[in-house]
C-alpha cells in the first residue's frame, strides 16, 4: 500500500488574524473498488475506450473552504487521464496497452486556496485478450527420411500468447491425414500407421494453427489464432522395384514381317526416383524362342518367319531388374507385352451365287408372303480371304422401306446370307411391281473399309388380296314421285385395284326396301322396276344395301337412302261443301280443310274469302287457321243493321283453300252463318259462359277443374284445423258405434267426353313408316351409318319441277264421319236452344 499510495504535503502558513489556525484539505480513502477518493489501488482494463469517465477525485476542507483538484505525471512519461479541476471526474485520453506498461504512477492533489496536499497513486492496467499467439520456430522446412517409422516425432512447434491468463494459454491444430500434433506440447509426428513415400509425394505442407484460451475483450468473449506452414521434404531411400512405363504393351508381326524386325520396345525405370539405379531387361516366359530382347534398351526383335510363327498371339513376360553399383541385379518388377500376329488387309467381300462370284440375285414370288418367311429361292454366299479383324464386316440392306431383313448382319470370315420378310403388308403388287434392293457388306474396323454390293431383284406376282372398295360409305338418291318405271335413281362406283378378273367388280342389291328398285351388274346404275309406281303420301323414304362382289366372292357393302320427293298432286278438301256455322258476335267460327300431300309447301293452306252474301264487307278470315270473324268495329247486331240494312242475320259466304304448291290447287266450300249475341242462358252466369265457350270445350273443363280444386283445399284446411285444436287441447272423443242400414252402391264412371278410349297398349305405340321394314344390322354386317343425313331445308325457289299455277274447283273429297263425342253433344245442344232463340227473335221481328 505504501508503493500504491504516498502522502505528500505542502503547508501554507495559517493566518494569525483571525485568532484561529488553517487545516490542509484532504482526499477521502473509499478502498480499492470504489470510483470515487483518492484513486488508491485503482486498476483499469487495457480495452478501456478512449474518453471514458474512469474516476472521481472526492475530497473535502476542515474549514468548509472550496476545493479544486488537479493531476500530474512524472516529467517525460506518458500522459494517459485528465481531470476537471472543480468536479474532480477523471477521463482517459490515450490508449492502454498493458503489453507494453502494465501500471501508471499518477500524482493526484487537492487544495482549498492555502494548503495543498498532493499524492503519488499507482494505476494498475488490467489484461485484455487482444495478442495472437505467436510462433516461435515457424514457417520451418524440415527434411525427412522416407523409411522414418510411423508414430515418430519430426518437429516441436512452439508459439507464444503474450496475454495472461486463459487468454495467454496456447494449444496446437493441424488438419493432416498424415500427421498429427500434441494441442499442448506442439509435438508433431507422423501418424500411427501411416509412411512417408517420396516416389508418391516428394513434399508435404502442414498447416498449423495456434489458438489461445479466449477471455474477454470489449465485454465479449474471445478467441484467437495464428497459423503458419511447415514444410516437409521427403528424403527418398532405395526401397522401391524399377516400374514399366506406358503400359499395357501391344505389338504386333504382319505377314511381311522379317527376322530382326524390331517388335516393340519396353521402358521400365528404378521406382527410386531421387537417385536411380540402371536397369536391366530379359525374358520370364512366353517368347517360344522365336522373340529375343535387348537387356539394355528393351527392344524385343522378331528371330523366325511369320509363316513359322504357331500361335497368333504370345503373351510374354518381361522382367526388369534393378542393377546396383556393384552390378548385383536388386529389386525387379514384370509386365506382360501382348505379340499378336497381324494379317494385312488385302481382300475386300465377296457375294457368291450357286455357280461363284455374282453381284445380281433375281426372284419371282407372291404378294404378301407371310412375316418372318425366309426368301428360299436366294441363295447367296459372302466371303472375305482375310484372317482376324480384316476378315470381320457388317451386312446391310438398301432399298423401299422396311420389307426385308438380312441375317447375319455381323460377319466373320464366311457366311450364308439369309433374307427375310420384315413387312408383308408392304409388299404389295398393287403398288410395286418389282422391288430393287443393294445388299452391301462393309468391313467394321479396318483403316481401308473394303466393301462389295449385290443388287436383289423381286419380281411380285399378283393375289386377290383386295376386296371391292365403294367410292362412299353411303349414296343418297331423291326421285320424284311421278317417276315412271325404269328411271334411274342413283351410280355407285367400287373399284377393286386386283388384276385380270379379280379386279372386275359385280353389283347387287338386297334388304326390305330394294323391292321397287334394280340395279346393273356391271355399271352400278340404280333405276325403278318397270311397275313401279312411287307415291310420297304412301311412302317417302327406302334404305337399301348395294353389294360390290369380285370373282373370287370378296365383297363390300354400302347403304342406299332414297327420298321420294313429293310433288302437288292433291288438292284442299272440305269435310263438306256445305257448312252450317253459329258465330257469336266477338267470337270467331272456324273452318279446315285437308291437303293429302306430303310435304311442305304442298299440304300447306291459305283460306280466303271469295263471296260474301247478302254484304261483303263483314268478315275478315285468317289465311293460316281458317278462322272466320266479324270485321274489328262490329261489336252488335245494331251495326251490322246500320252497315247493310239487313233484318236477316244468316249470311253465305264462299270459302277458298288454296295450297302452295307448284303448280298450286284450290276448292271452295259455302259456308252458311247464323250472327247472334252473347246472351245469358237459363243457367245464368254458368250458362252464359257455356254460351261463350261452345266452341271452346277446354275452358269448360278448366272451370270445373278450378272448382274442384277449391273444394279440395278448403277440406284440407277445415281438417288441418281440426286436428290441431284437438291435439293442442289433448281430448279423446268418443267412440261411436253407428249402425247403417246398407244401402245399394252406385258406381261413378269418370269418363273424359273429349278423350277417344284406347286399348293399353296403345299407349307406347310408337308410330313408324308405312311398309318400311328395316334389318339391322344386315346379314352381312355393313359399316354405314344408321340414318341418311338430313334433307335439305325447303326453298320454294329451288324446286326442280316447277308447273304453271292451276286454279280449279275441285270436288270435296267425302270423309269418314267421326264418332260424336259427348263435347259434340254439348255442343250441338247449345247451337240447337242458339237456333230456337234466333227463330223466335225473327217471328217477333216480322209482328
């Protein structure tokens, strides 16, 4: 404490004036660890920042007098603080670095104006960990013997961390498969098991990094490390056999080889390659005496003619050995050198016949032979003289498409060729007559690539392998109906591209609907039999097979659609010519007329009104519906008076129906018309709706539908309520027991009036084609679509047989009189009170 901390102390003379003596201030002593006194065994860490408050001088005066504070160093050393001379705070103002001072000697002071007592206080400068490890001995090279045993230490490493504590402690890393390395003592070895071989790495680099323990610095942890290389030469020793180099070996005798013809030269050199040794070269095994060698250089040299050579390959074994300084044979090594026997290429393939050398094949055959089927009547041989790889060579075949195969494709020396049918379909004599192909043999790995070619020549003879084929798989025909016999409806074409008579095509026709039709065999012409009459209204559309068949009976079919086209050759007709009809004023009567016709336009009618008596200027007629109704503004009998100043309201008026066909037919009907107003019936309200809706029973049959459908709500909703109420008040009524004296039942037979009976079955008759019976599918099974495709919309400018417009009176065609229905009844009973009511008005009229 005493080195730390030393008093010194400058006195002022007290003044005697006062009567009273002067104290020297002084520091307050607050121990070691405070940041406030006198600054005694005050430490600091190196990694202070510059600027940092570090401390407060703290002292007071005896006499209460103000105190300053002040702080200095030794002349010529360091100024490491400052201080405030009235707050006593002490900064830092250059950096620490306890490497290099480790404490500071500081006199601190403080006065009050006449005394001053000044101090000598030691800073203590406290380690941080900022120093890497040093290396002592590093980067090194080093040399080392090739035979040193594994395990054994090379080299100590050795590195220095000036800091202190854990952050000063250094331990040792390297990252070798060969060496390993004490973390602690730096020792370095090499690793169990391992050798050093200077043939396979003459010099290794080690890397060695040395980290400290880590401490604090700044308020974080740390750690640091240095690195630095070691370099190991490999010092080589005489340990390894001499070694062949460019192995394998390969040489080759050719057919116009000599004796003393170099073969091949061997290279082998001694495996320690730091200083070599010579080496020498003989034979093991394998030369059969026809090779020798050269000890020195290795050259292998040819002793017999190749023609006396046995064997086409010799394996031979060659040694080289390891000759010392004192000519001692040491360590050898052996390889194998491969001799074969070459045979020059000298002969290109050649394609034999039956008879030697030929280069074209010809053959004769059916169409189609079967897949896989080998051409017999070729017979082909290929040869190549050559012997080993100059005799081995592809075959290949050029030509249309993939129809044939050759076998072998690989050839060795000497084959028989062998063709075979790849695609039948595509041997067609349809399309190729003849087929032309280049049968080309091609040596595979020789530098000259001799090759040979043959031509094959198939000459196809034809089959009946084609059946008919129809130009379409449906015809579609339209006749007119007034057609005579014998006319011609439809062509169809099959053609069969076969030869001779397999190509002649014969025509037939079969099914339900070719009764009324032929056809010519050969020409494919479709006409009408002779007595055949053709009626639309009796049948419009015919379907019929037509067979295309060859000599040999292979046919097609196709289906036949025949549209019989209407033509206008019926005119309107009335039920009557005579027409009796009631019209109620604001209600129209209505009138039909029937056309036989087929089709649109023909059967379409267009009603007028030609005459009208006793006025014409009345009644209005809809062209489409045949509804015939007073003119709009007639809304009473009184003006019908006013326009024609007539009591008598019975009218006749001349209908026409006209059609619009071409040429167009007409008839004409009179209709007789009785005019009379809605007036109530003795039914009241009900019977003058009946009154109203005579003509129009559906309405009547509404109004009792509405009806009962009011009844049976309203006993719905009348029962619902009951039985709510009596399950909300949860009462049991009675049980009766009421006894009947029975009386007779009678059945009520709900009948519709305006519904004709039916039998069962006829609910689910589905209506068809008069006399159209149809096959399907056909005895022989056709591909044709099931139905012709639609015909053409109507276009009445189009039509083919236009006629001049015909307007004549024709006769009404008399009519099966329909069954009177109990709507009839109804209806006749209302027209009958009508007429009594208009009978009565007019003998009134006439008083």
């Amino acid at each position: 404490i005493g080195l730390a901390h030393e008093h010194i102390l400058h006195f002022v003379p007290m003044s005697l004036t006062s009567g009273q003596a002067d104290f020297a201030p002084f520091f307050y002593d607050n121990g070691p660890y405070s940041h406030n006194g006198n600054l005694a065994l005050f430490s600091l860490s190196e990694d202070t920042p510059v600027g940092t408050q570090i401390y407060s001088l703290n002292g007071t005066d005896p006499e209460g007098q103000e105190v300053r504070y002040g702080l200095s160093f030794h002349p010529g050393s360091q100024e490491y603080f400052t201080v405030d001379p009235k707050s006593g705070n002490i900064t830092l103002v250059e950096k620490l670095d306890r490497e290099k001072q480790d404490s500071i000697d500081v006199l601190v002071s403080i006065t009050d104006g006449q005394s001053e007592v000044v101090e000598r206080v030691t800073i203590f400068v406290m380690d941080a960990n900022d120093e890497k490890p040093e290396f002592q001995n590093m980067p090194a090279i080093i040399d080392v013997l090739e035979t040193t045993e594994s395990g054994s230490s090379i080299y100590k490493v050795e590195a220095v961390d000036r800091d202190t504590g854990s952050g000063g402690s250094v331990t040792y890393h390297i990252q070798s498969t060969l060496f390993a390395i004490d973390r602690h003592s730096g020792v370095l070895r090499i690793k169990s098991g391992e050798m050093l071989d200077y043939e396979k790495t003459k010099t290794h680099f080690v890397t060695v990094i040395a980290k400290d323990g880590g401490g604090n610095f700044n308020g974080k942890e740390q750690f640091l490390s240095s690195s630095a290389t070691l370099t190991v030469n490999v010092i080589d020793a005489q340990d390894t056999p001499p070694s062949f180099i460019g192995t394998p070996y390969f040489g080759y005798v050719y057919e116009i080889s000599v004796p003393g013809s170099e073969i091949f030269t061997v290279v082998a050199k001694d495996g320690d390659v730091g200083n070599p040794n010579p080496v020498c070269y003989s034979f093991d095994d394998g030369d059969d005496g026809v090779f020798t060698i050269n000890k020195t250089s290795g050259s292998i040299t040819l002793l017999a003619l190749p023609i006396y050579l046995k064997r086409e390959i010799f394996n031979i074994k060659v040694r080289a050995s390891e000759v010392s300084p004192e000519g001692t044979l040491m360590d050898y090594g052996v390889t194998t050198v491969v001799i074969r026997v070459v045979d020059l290429n000298n002969n290109p393939p050649t394609f034999y016949g039956e008879h030697g050398p030929q280069n074209i094949f010809e053959l004769t055959m059916y169409e189609h032979p079967p897949e896989g089927e080998i051409l017999r009547g070729l017979k082909i041989t290929v040869n190549d003289s050559d012997q080993g790889a100059n005799a081995k060579f592809n075959l290949r075949l050029i030509g249309p498409g993939r129809m044939l195969r050759v076998v072998p494709q690989t050839v060795l020396n000497e084959a028989q060729v062998t063709i075979l049918v790849e695609d039948s379909a595509a041997m067609d004599y349809e399309k190729h007559h003849f087929l032309t192909y280049k049968l080309l043999a091609v040596e595979i790995d020789t530098p000259e690539r001799f090759s040979a070619t043959a031509d094959i020549v198939i000459h196809l003879l034809d089959t009946n392998d084609n059946a008919p084929k129809f130009s379409a798989d449906y015809y579609i025909a339209r006749i007119p109906e007034n057609s005579p016999g014998g006319s011609n409806v439809v062509s169809v074409t099959a053609t069969d591209p076969d030869s001779g008579p397999w190509g002649d095509v014969k025509f037939s026709i079969y099914g339900s609907g070719a009764d009324l039709f032929l056809i010519q065999p050969a020409s494919g012409i479709i006409y009408t039999q002779p007595w055949a009459s053709l009626d639309a209204e009796v049948r419009s559309k015919y379907n019929f097979y037509v067979k295309a068949e060859d000599a040999e009976g292979k046919y097609s079919l196709a289906e036949v659609f025949v549209t019989v086209l209407d033509l206008n050759d019926h005119p309107p007709a009335f039920n009557d010519n005579f027409l009796e009809k009631t019209m109620v004023i604001g209600a129209p009567v209505k009138i039909e007329a029937v056309d036989d016709d087929a089709e649109v336009p023909n059967n379409v009618i267009e009603y007028a009104i030609m005459k009208a008596e006793p006025d014409n200027n009345i009644f209005d007629i809809n062209a489409d519906t045949g509804e015939i109704m007073l003119k709009s503004y007639i809304k009473s009998m009184a003006i019908i008076q006013n326009i024609t100043s007539q009591r008598d309201f019975t009218w006749s008026l001349v209908v026409q129906a006209r059609d619009r066909g071409q040429p167009s037919f007409s008839t004409t009907a009179v209709v007789k018309i009785d005019i009379t107003e809605a007036t109530q019936l003795n039914g009241g309200p009900l019977g003058s709706f009946l009154m109203q809706s005579r003509n129009k029973p559906l309405h009547i049959l509404g109004l009792l539908a509405g009806v009962i459908s009011l009844m049976v709500i309203v006993t719905v909703i009348i029962s619902t309520a009951t039985f709510m109420r009596n399950k909300k008040s949860n009462r049991i009524l009675p049980n009766r027991r009421v006894r009947r004296r029975p009386r007779k039942q009678h059945t009520w037979n709900f009948k519709n009036p305006f519904k004709s009976p039916e039998a069962p079955g006829e609910k689910f008759r589905v209506e068809e084609e008069d006399n159209v019976v149809r096959h399907w599918p056909p005895p022989p099974p056709p591909c044709a679509p099931s139905l012709p495709p639609p015909a053409p919309p109507y276009i009445p400018t189009e039509r083919q047989w236009a006629v001049p417009t015909i307007s004549a009176r024709v006769a009404g065609k008399p009519k099966k009189k329909p069954e009177i229905s109990r709507q009839d009844n109804v209806n006749q009973a209302l027209v009958s009170e009508l007429k009594m009511r208009l009978e009565q008005k007019r003998i009134l009229t006439r008083q």
